[in-house]
C-alpha cells in the first residue's frame, strides 16, 4: 500500500513537470534583462506553486496547527545554529573579524549553554547573527549575480548563488555530516517543513497584493540579495528595461 501511494505522489509530480516543462515553450515578448529566461523560470515558478499548494502548505500547515510554539522556536533555533556553523567559514572568507567572531561565538555558547541550539542564548547576549554562505561570500569577492533562476524545488535564486550552492554551499551544510541516511533526510525535511511554516503569513499577504506574483517574489529576491551583498548600500543601478 505504502509503495502504491509513492508511486501515485511520483507519477502526479511527474505530471506537474512535464506540464511546467510544456510551458517554457511559450516566450515573454519583453523580457526583464536581469530574467533573459523568463519563459523557463515562469514555468518553473508555476510548477513550484502548485507543488506549495498541494503538498508543502499543507503540511507545514498542520504542522504548525499541532506543534506548540515553543518547539517550533526550538526547532528554528536548532537549524538557526547549524547555519552559524557554515556563516563562521564564509565570513572568515570575507575578511569580516567581527562577523566571524560573533558566529564563533553564537555556535559556542547556543551548541552547550543552548542546549545544542535549541534554546538561543546568544541573542539572549546580543551576540549578533550574520548569516551568510558561499553564494554572498562570491558577491562580497565582486562576482555578478548573473541571469536571475527559479529552480525546481527550491524557488528564487541566480546563476551564481545557484553555482555557489551546487558545488561548495550543499558540501558545506553541517547535515551532510550525519551518517544515517534517514537521520539526515528526515532532519533536512522537519528543516523544510519548519521554515515553510515560518512564511505561512507571508505568503497570505503576496497572494493578497501581488498582481503578479512571479514578478513580486523575483523583486524582493534581488533587492535582498543585492542589500547583503553591499551591507545594505548597494550603488545605483540602471532601471531595467520595461
């Protein structure tokens, strides 16, 4: 019965693919020149919501409903610490002492006084968070963004942060450090779960104000993602093209 259902799940998601797939046949007659794939990455975008839809909102729906909110702000502490680990790296490889520090210090105290994290006693102690990974520290170093990506799955990104996390962000997450398969996965996936929960408003309010919503989130992503880059001040650019 178990494997019955699995093959259903697998072969709808196959379906929502080639659908999406389908889709990226149709062209964008002005395409943003940050976004030369639009048509793709639109298709993409669609195949991902409707898989948000179906599937990932309403898990992370019921898993909100029943899980008390302390243990969910454990939880977020707990995965908020193993990002601390990779941050120590990337702000070391970004010259950044005080950024470094305060990681050092933040995974020290929240892996022992926090009780492996999932009490977050350096907030506590105004020890600042800078998260960061591979795809910022390539930013910091002064490599483009490139042509902006949805990915299946995993939503907004660019060419670089898409590099970045293929070949050294993915390596450098603490999970990979688990043996157990099942261990691992079932950890990456309370992660998935957990942080989808955490955008349930949010996501009420893109679907309640965004005429376009592919447009929408494609804006925020950038913008957040140049700020980082250039700590907040990132120099003028030119307007995209209508």
């Amino acid at each position: 019965m178990r494997s019955l259902t699995f093959s259903k799940a697998f072969q709808r998601s196959a379906l929502l693919v080639a659908v999406s797939l389908l889709q990226a046949c149709a062209t964008v007659s002005s395409p943003d020149r940050r976004d030369p794939l639009e048509s793709m990455n639109r298709s993409i975008f669609t195949f991902n919501d409707t898989l948000d839809q179906v599937f990932m909102k309403p898990v992370a729906t019921v898993y909100r409903d029943l899980t008390p909110s302390w243990m969910r702000a454990g939880v977020t502490n707990f995965f908020n610490n193993l990002e601390d680990v990779w941050s120590i790296v990337n702000n070391a490889l970004q010259l950044r002492g005080k950024d470094t520090g305060d990681s050092i210090a933040r995974v020290m105290v929240n892996s022992t006084v926090g009780l492996m994290g999932f009490v977050d006693v350096a907030s506590d102690l105004n020890v600042e968070r800078h998260t960061s990974n591979f795809g910022l520290t390539l930013g910091r170093w002064g490599m483009p963004a490139g042509p902006y990506l949805v990915l299946p799955l995993l939503g907004s990104s660019t060419f670089r942060d898409t590099a970045a996390l293929s070949v050294v962000d993915w390596q450098g997450n603490p999970l990979n450090a688990v043996d157990d398969t099942a261990t691992r996965y079932g950890l990456l996936a309370t992660n998935v779960v957990n942080l989808r929960s955490t955008y349930l408003g949010a996501g009420a309010i893109v679907d309640g104000a965004a005429l376009d919503k592919y447009s929408f989130i494609r804006e925020a992503y950038l913008q957040r993602r140049r700020n980082q880059v250039f700590d907040g001040e990132p120099p003028e650019e030119e307007a995209p093209e209508p």
